[in-house]
C-alpha cells in the first residue's frame, strides 16, 4: 500500500514515515497542501493521511481541491481538531475517516487496513486466489500451508500483484507503488525481484504464479478449474 503522509510538523511527519514503513508501507512526504497536489499529480496512492492545520494551503483546500478534480484516493485526516463538529465537517468535506491527534499509531494502522480493504473490495484482512493465502494485517504468505519468507520488497510487489490479480501491471507502476518518489535504482531491480519471488513461491514445480507479459510487465491470474 503506497501512501502520503501531509504533516507540516516535521518531527511527527518523520515519526509516521518511519512507523508506517516499519509496517510495510511504501511512503512520500511533504509539509503542505500545495506540495501534496504536486505529488497527488505525478503518482498514484492508495491512501492520503492528511492534516487540517497547515500552511500555504490547509487540508480542507487540499481535499476540496483534489475532489473536484474527481480523484477519489481515500483521505484520512490526522488532525488536532477534536470536536465533533470539526470531525463531522471533515467527513462531509470529502474525507474517509478522522483521527485526533494524540494518537496511537496502532489505531492509525488499523484504520489503514480498512481502508486498503476499500480500495481493493476487500472484505477481510486476506486475499485468496487458488492455494495461496495472502494476509495483510501480518504481512504472511502461506502455500498449501507452507509459509514463504520473501523480503519486505518482494513481499510489497507480491502484495500488490495480489491486489490487481487479473490486471497486468507495468514495471513503472509496481515502482511507483513500491518505492518512494526519489527513488532512483537499477532498470532491473524489478525483474531480479519477481525472478526471486518465483522461486520461493513456485513449490514443487506447482501452477506458475505470476505470468511476464513481455513489453508489457507482469500479472497475477486465478487458475480456472476443470
């Protein structure tokens, strides 16, 4: 799940960073609305945690802005504004869901859940497709039963193929799902990282996993039964 974090408070800005990241989440950063619609323009995200107070432009221009654009990335407002008619207001903005700062970052994860469930028609915190079982909430990997150890990489891009099953992703997308905006890496850094998942959950030579479309990227397809 790639998410952006709008916090004009730089501290509390790093700390979620890192929190979320620990966690498995792919993250960008910035201080202010202005920012994040630059952001917003250039890259696709699962989810926007996004403060109220902030300067240049605040959270409640940012979210009207990007409404109006009709994009529909889910937005979770982290704010120090506690009543409950800022928190009705938020709602009625555009935003889906509030939390008030103080907060536990495990709430905010677990708020994070079920919004990657939202996106994804998700109804529970796992994604079956024929013996494999992939559960979000612990970040494990089971086939028939046997757990796979893959890296917190080639978990992320495993996860996401999981989630677009059926849809063939390009190798700019998974990046761009995968890694931070600043991220300059090798050209092939994908294609190493799928050859490894293959490998780990290829077992016993069962059913390929995940097809190459060549020129094209990479897909996850449901195995029709006889």
């Amino acid at each position: 799940m790639k998410l952006l974090v709008v916090e004009d408070e730089k501290d509390l800005n790093s700390a979620i960073k890192k929190h979320l990241k620990i966690n498995g989440y792919s993250v960008d950063t910035c201080f202010n609305g202005k920012e994040a619609l630059e952001f917003i323009n250039v890259t696709e995200y699962d989810g926007i945690i996004l403060d109220i107070m902030m300067p240049i432009m605040n959270g409640y221009e940012f979210l009207k802005n990007i409404r109006a654009k009709n994009i529909q990335t889910p937005v979770l407002f982290l704010t120090a504004k506690d009543t409950i008619e800022d928190l009705v207001f938020g709602l009625d903005s555009g935003a889906d869901d509030y939390i008030v700062k103080p907060f536990e970052f495990d709430e905010l994860l677990a708020r994070l859940r079920v919004m990657n469930r939202r996106v994804y028609g998700l109804v529970e915190n796992e994604i079956k497709i024929d013996d494999i079982i992939l559960n979000i909430s612990k970040k494990k990997i089971t086939r028939s039963n046997i757990e796979i150890d893959l890296t917190s990489k080639e978990y992320e891009i495993f996860e996401f193929l999981m989630q677009n099953k059926d849809h063939i992703m390009t190798r700019e997308q998974i990046q761009n799902h995968v890694w931070d905006f600043d991220y300059e890496g090798a050209s092939n850094l994908i294609d190493v990282l799928i050859k490894n998942i293959r490998k780990k959950i290829n077992l016993n030579n069962s059913n390929p996993v995940i097809i190459t479309k060549r020129g094209i990227g990479y897909v996850i397809k449901t195995i029709e039964k006889d």
